[in-house]
C-alpha cells in the first residue's frame, strides 16, 4: 500500500449526480445493486478513464445506461474498477452489482452483523467494501436507498434521510425505502436492519418543525436509553441556542450495536453507537459513563453540521471536522456541567494522551500530509489538539469575533468539502485578524515548550515578564518556526484581586491575554504597586509545556486566593509534581520518600474547603498520575519506581490527612434516590477521594469492603471494588467482591468489561498472569472490540507497573495479541499497538525488551496495512 499525500489532491474527473442503491440483506451473501449517475467534469481530460474504489469486492454486474458493458471496456480487481471510453458531457448510468459477506466481515467496516444486526461503517473508506465507488469525502450526492429483508428477522430497515415507504415484497420478504436530499460523502452512509426495541420522543426546532426522535437498543434494554435521549434533546437545544444550528430531516435516529470499532458514529440521521455509549441505568453505569453518553451523543449530534452539511475535501482535512466538533462538545459539556471541572478533566486527558503522542515516534500535524493508512489518524492529536487550536482562535478573536467566524463558515461553506485554509479565512475575513503565522497550529507537530520568567522591580513599579518558545523536532519536520501563542494570564496581588498594569510594552496584549509571537520576547507591565504572583497559561489557554520557575509559597497562593478554580487546580499540580518526581528518583535510589508539607497542606485545605464544589476538591485530591510523573521526567524511565514513589507521597497525605477524609466520607453520604447530575456526581468524587486516602491510611481492605457492600449505584461500587482489587490484591474481601461482582452483572457484558478492567489495571508484575487467565474466562469474547479494549487495552495503556514488566514479558504478550487481532480486525489491533508509543522514554533494560517486542511484529510478513504502518513508524 503506498502514501498518500496532500500535495497531489486532485478533484475527480468525473461529477457524481446521484446515487440509488438497492441491498438485499442475507446474512451471507447480501446483494447490492448500485446506480450511479455521472457526468465528466468541465474541463476534465476527455479520454480519462472512471475509476472506482474497492475493497475485496468480486464485480458480478455491470451495466452502462442499462447495457451490459464489452469486457475490453472496463477492468475490475477486488480494489478498483476501471471503465474506459465513457461519454464526454452528458450523464451516464453505470449498475453495479456486488454480493457482500456481512457476516463473515470481522474488520467491522462496511456492511456487518452485530447480534443478528445489519450494520454499517463506512469512515474513512468502509463504503468501498460495499460497491465500487468513488470513496472519497470531495464525492457528494443524494442518495435513495432500498433495503430488502426477511421480515420476520428484519422488522427494521433503517438508512439515511427521510422515510420514503415500504410495503411486503416475496417470501417473507419486505423493503423500505429511505431518501436522503442532502449531498453527501460516501462515508457517511449506513443501513442498519433487524430486531430492535426503540425509545421515542420529539423535538420542536427553532423553526417549528416537528422532528422523531428514535434511540434504537437490543429488545429489553430500552429503559437504559432514557437518559441518551435525554442528552440529544439539550444537544439539539444547546446547537440552536449558541451556534444557531437547526436540525435538517424529519427523524433523527440512534441505533446502539455491541461490535463497534470506536465510540459512535455521525452516519447522516442515522448514528450509529457502540452501546456502552448509550445504555444507562444507576445500577450498571458510572458517572463517568453518564458524562461519556451526554458528550458523544453530543458530539456526533453536532457532526450534522460540522462534518455532515459541511464535510472534509480529503482526509488530510481530518480535524477541520473532529477538531470543530470536539470544541463543540467540549463547550456543551461545559454549559451542561462546571465549566472550571470540565477545563481541568479536558486538560488532564490532553497531558495524558496527547502530549505523550506529540512527544514520541507517531507525532503528526492536526493537518497531516501524508499518510499511509487513514483509519490511524483519528488520533487525540487531530481531535483533542484539533480542539484545543480552535479554543485558541476563540481566544485570540473574543466570542464576538469567533462568533462571527464561525457564522461566516456555516454561511459560505454549507454543502461544501472544505479544508482547513477555508476555516481559517473566514476568521480572518470576519474580524480582520491576520491569522497565517497562528496557522502553524496546524502544520507543525510537537508541543511547544515555553520557558517564563518574571521580575518585579519595586522602585520603577514595573513586572518584567520574559518569555522564549521552542518547538521540539518531530518525525519529518527537524527544524521549527516560532508559533502564535495566546497566554492568558493574571498578575495576583496580595489580597488575591487582579492588578491592572497602566501600560504594556514588548509586544502585544489583548485585555487579559498576552501574544508570544517572536522566539524571544519580553513583555514590561508599569504601574504595578506591589510584587503581583504571575498566573500564566490560565484555563490552559494554549496547549504547551510551560516553565516556569515559581516558588511553593507563590503557587500556594495562587491555590489559595485565584478566584478561577482551574488556575488553582494549575497551581497545585505545579505544587505536586515536583514532589513526585523527587518521590520517584528517591524510591528508585532506594531513599526515604518525602512528601512536601506545603503540598500537603494546600492540599488538605483545599479539600475541606466547603465554600469550592466538590467535583474540583475531588480533581484536586486526584493529583498528577503516573503516566504524567513518566511525561515530566521525560527520558530513562522506570515505572517501577514511578508508582513506588507517588504510592509514598499519597500515603503521607493520607496519613497527615486522616480526620479530614473521615469528615469527607460522613458528610458525602447519601441515601435518597439516585441522580446522575453533576453535583451529585461531584460529591460522589470527592467521597470516593476520600475513601481512596482512607485506605492508604488504614492500611486494611476493610473499609474498601464496608463500601463495597454499602454501594447503592455503580460508581461506588466500582470505586470500592478497585480500591480492593488494586491496594489488596490477595485479600480475601477482593476475591469475595469480585466473585459477587460477577455473580450480580455475568449478564450485561458492560458491566463485566468494568470487571475486566480493574482487574488488568492492578498494579505489579503479577498482573500479566492475571490477564492471561481472564482472556480463558468465558465473558471474554475475542472478537468483540470492547471485550479486547477492557482486557487487552486496559492492561496495556493503563497499567504502567503491570505492561512495563523489567523482564519484558509485557511487550511479547502485547505483540502476541497484536497477531492475533490483526487479521480480523486491523483497526483495534493497530490502535492497541499505540499503547507502547512511549517506549523510547524508558530506562535502556525496558527500552530494549520493548523494541524487540517490536521488531517481532515487524518481521511477520502478513501484517495489515494499518499495523504496518504503526509499527514501521514507532522503530522509525
Ligand atoms: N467520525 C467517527 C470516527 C470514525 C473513525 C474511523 N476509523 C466518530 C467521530 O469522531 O465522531
Ligand atoms: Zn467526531
């Protein structure tokens, strides 16, 4: 398989009109007929072949304006077809027949059957395992679509758009007829057929139109897609309300399938859902679980515009849509919930995955140019990073500006395959702002380090604040520009109020937020009466690693007196990490592990703090964790010592911290009935923080036992469930909650992937023998992508202790499952393979074991394009 770049993006030669497909499902052998209506494009090369996509399609029809076609005019392998000698301007039918194999296709891409269900996923380029076709986002039509089914198997037959009709058709037969009027890619088709239980409801748009609603679930669990429901009507108010975007079809449907290969997906007026992201009920989800189903239902939701009405030219385009929609259901999720809680959780994912990817062997540009397999570019790069750049244009323009942007782009670009340059230029044509040096967002790769320093001279009333950037090298890209860097930031006086500096020189500053542009740059701030504490990069407001020289006692008072809660979770994690790093070379040495009082005590201060809400005490209480200790430590790693040494710190805070943590746990309790909203998810946190201090304090699983049993929703009890499994792994109480565990959920394989993952997750070399068992235990399906996620994946990215084994036993049974999963399904193997992206940052024992791990996949001759790719990257 060979790269594909940007820089040779061509449109096609010719234009797609319209397409009518007709399926009839058998499980099997599934037949479909495929009209397509072409014209050459004005200007196109005249005798240019039609070259269609395909993947492992056998062509057994062909048909141009209804006659069947002479062999020498066309050619056709299972990856493209070719037809040659086709007319000059006027359209032409081509019919394509294929018959397709739903049930023997383990890849999850294109047609499949989930529990007896038809469905489909066609992003990035599954539609070409359907029917040949032009495959590509830039390749817009409406389509109409036949399905037909076994009736008594299939009640169901859902596709794209409006309902047209249907009606019985031969031997139990019967088909459905859907119409979808708005253009688009061939990605975001899908047809779903079967046997399934709805939950419906309505909602009135701004325009008045009435629009179904329908959450489709396996027969029985339809209790547990209210609160789904429940997220898509605020999704669609809230797109309305801030962005003015209205729903466009007459229905809007949800379909739930347990064999998914991500979370969800934004199929026009169809989504289809893997279900753990959308069942819910008290006793089987956590609040975590709740706050995933209201952020992706949100953002697949937000999709039917940015993505859908307005999609990607080509993949490069990628984050123009993920990027958008993450910012989108960022903010939603923001409205919905505590904005400074919801901040902190976003930053906190970006540091731990991101930051980690931008620093090794797969760094990439949120706009890539060259890739060799689509499907591993939906990574948190292009959706998290992505977001992150337009929260900086939000920050760089003030809402009024971004505002205006944003309805600009809706406005100039509906019905287009847009790129990132498009986006951009209307910001700059909304507002006027010059945005080309900012757009290196998007072209270079890497985290930008930002050293910082600041003076305060007394006698002139001036702070000096020094600032110098520098991006590090990437795979491909050596040599840096300096970038546009927005930093909000804050001078804090004694009393905590905000000083306003009556001049600014050095570069440009716009109300609190101050431009980096040059590599150097110093920014003097007069009229400043007293020594102020520098609050920089506040609410994150770019993506960078920042450093910035700060004392304890500056930093605890930011903790203290900032009256924005994630600038004082900032500052106690810049507290905190010093701590643990320390922690963890002093246990690698073999020395007393010390833990700072003044951490200690901004800590716990904090945590009583009844005047904050919970869920940020609870964020607090958290404090950095391994992978981010890893990531500060950068290089000669030993996760080891990591864990034994944060472990140390955690245990004296929990020790000086004892009576606090009691008082949390007595005042957290509730007894009434269950709700999932965020405070009461907030005071669940802070107890559940609590009670993960109190077992460190009282060295005895019995507490986490006492909880277990008391556990009246599923956030409890998973929390006590872990605590046990986690701190007392041979204790007989964690044997006795897992086995009841089990015993109470062995029907609702969601709640037993939780069951598989605290278990994988248990830290030390013991674990990997634990893995091994559990994947003989009958739960364990091998070919279901969320099974392999929570076992596999958990062990893998979750357990550093566990996967980094010193002996290297955790790298041969990554590689060892990877060649197994590979030639089923390539997309879940290549991105479990990720997981080992770090691996240069290790100490030289685990580095070598983990590049021979490596290498040993490497050397398999059958590897799947997407794990090639990755593996042959990460040796790179
Ligand atoms: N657009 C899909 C992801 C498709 C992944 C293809 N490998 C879900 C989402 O981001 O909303
Ligand atoms: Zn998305």
């Amino acid at each position: 398989n060979k790269v594909v770049e940007l820089a040779n993006y061509h449109p096609t030669d010719f234009v797609l009109e319209r397409v009518d497909l007709t399926f009839e499902l058998d499980p099997t052998n599934s037949k479909v007929d495929a009209r397509l209506i072409f014209h050459r494009r004005e200007g196109a090369d005249a005798t240019a072949p039609l070259v269609l996509d395909g993947d492992e399609l056998t062509l057994s029809g062909l048909l141009l304006d209804q006659n069947e076609l002479p062999a020498e005019q066309y050619d056709a392998t299972p990856q493209s077809l070719t037809i040659r000698d086709l007319p000059g301007a006027s359209p032409f039918e081509i019919t394509v027949t294929t018959f397709i194999n739903p049930e023997a296709n383990s890849q999850l891409m294109g047609l499949y059957r989930t529990n007896g269900v038809y469905c489909t996923q066609c992003e990035a380029e599954g539609f070409r395992r359907i029917t040949y076709f032009p495959d590509r986002p830039d390749v817009l039509a409406p389509y109409t679509i036949t399905i037909i089914a076994d009736k008594a198997a299939n009640p169901l037959l859902l596709s794209n758009g409006n309902y047209l009709g249907g009606g019985n058709y031969d031997e139990g037969r019967h088909f459905a007829a859907w119409f979808d009027p708005h253009p688009k890619p061939s990605y975001l088709f899908a047809l779903v057929a079967g046997d399934l239980g709805v939950v419906e409801d309505t909602f009135t748009t701004m325009s008045g139109r009435e629009v179904a609603l329908k959450i489709y679930v396996e027969r029985g669990k339809e209790p547990r897609a209210t609160y789904a429901m429940d997220a898509l009507k605020r999704s669609m108010k809230w797109d309305e309300d801030r962005f003015g975007r209205e729903y466009d079809l007459d229905i809007f449907m949800v379909v739930a399938v347990s064999d998914f290969n991500m979370g969800a997906m934004e199929n026009k007026g169809l989504n289809v859902f893997n279900d753990k992201y959308v069942l819910a009920d008290p006793e089987t989800a956590t609040d975590q679980d709740y706050a995933n189903i209201e952020a992706i239902i949100a953002h697949e939701y937000f999709h039917n515009w940015t993505g859908n009405r307005i999609t990607c030219r080509d993949w490069f385009q990628l984050s123009l849509k993920e990027g958008l929609t993450v910012f989108r259901d960022h903010e939603f999720s923001a409205d919905m919930r505590s904005r400074p809680v919801k901040r902190i959780a976003e930053v906190r994912h970006l540091k731990s995955e991101q930051f980690p990817e931008d620093a090794g062997p797969l760094a990439h540009p949120v706009r890539p140019t060259k890739y060799r397999e689509i499907n591993n570019f939906y990574t948190t790069t292009v959706y998290e990073k992505g977001s992150e750049v337009i929260r900086m244009i939000a920050t760089l323009l003030g809402p009024e500006g971004f505002k205006k942007g944003m309805d600009l782009y809706f406005d100039r670009h509906d019905g287009d395959a847009a790129t990132v340059e498009d986006f951009v230029k209307c910001f700059e044509d909304a507002t006027g702002r010059d945005l080309n040096q900012f757009s290196l967002w998007y072209h270079q790769a890497g985290t930008p380090l930002v050293t910082a320093s600041g003076a305060y001279d007394a006698a002139a009333s001036t702070f000096t604040l020094s600032l110098e950037q520098r991006v590090p090298a990437t795979p491909g890209q050596p040599t840096k520009e300096p970038m546009h860097i927005p930093l909000s930031f804050a001078l804090i006086l004694d009393n905590g109020s905000v000083a306003t500096p009556t001049a600014v020189s050095g570069g440009e500053v716009t109300g609190d937020v101050l431009h980096l542009t040059e590599q150097k740059q110093t920014f003097t701030f007069s009229g400043v009466s007293s020594r102020p504490v520098l609050s920089l990069n506040r609410s994150f407001s770019a993506p960078i690693n920042l450093h910035l020289d700060q004392s304890a006692d500056d930093l605890g008072h930011i903790a203290r007196h900032d009256s924005d809660l994630f600038a004082r979770w900032q500052a106690l994690t810049d507290l905190a990490l010093p701590n643990l790093m320390q922690a963890s070379r002093d246990a690698r040495e073999g020395k007393e592990v010390e833990a700072s009082p003044a951490l200690i005590s901004a800590l716990l201060e904090t945590a009583g703090n009844h005047a904050l809400e919970p869920a940020f005490r609870a964020q607090v209480l958290a404090l950095p964790g391994e992978s981010d200790i890893a990531r500060e430590l950068g290089s000669n790693n030993d996760p080891d010592a990591i864990h034994a040494g944060r472990t140390a710190v955690l245990k004296a805070i929990a020790g000086a911290g004892r009576d606090l943590f009691q008082h949390l746990l007595s005042e957290t309790r509730t007894d009434g009935e269950f709700s999932p909203d965020a405070e009461s998810a907030g005071r669940r946190a802070l107890r559940n923080s609590a009670l993960s201090y109190l077992t460190y304090a009282e060295q005895s699983p019995s507490i986490a036992a006492k909880a277990f049993d008391d556990a009246n929703n599923m956030t409890d009890m998973l929390q006590a469930m872990t605590l046990l499994a986690h701190r007392f792994p041979d204790a007989e109480e964690t044997s006795a909650a897992l086995q009841a565990f089990l015993k109470r959920f062995d029907n609702n394989p969601l709640v037993i992937d939780k069951w598989f993952a605290v278990q994988a997750t248990i830290p030390g070399a013991a674990t990997l023998g634990r893995v091994r068992a559990l994947m003989e235990n009958p739960h364990f399906v091998r070919g279901n992508p969320n099974r392999v996620r929570s076992l596999v994946g958990s062990f893998t990215f979750s357990n550093p202790t566990g996967f980094n084994r010193a002996d290297g036993e955790g790298y041969r049974f990554l590689a060892e499952q990877i060649l197994e999963i590979d030639p089923k399904n390539p997309q879940l193997a290549a991105r479990i393979l990720t997981s080992m992206r770090s691996w240069r940052s290790l100490e030289p024992q685990r580095a070598d074991q983990a590049r021979s791990a490596l290498l040993s996949i490497d050397r398999s001759s059958s590897l799947s394009n997407d794990v090639r790719d990755i593996v042959e990257r990460m040796l790179k």
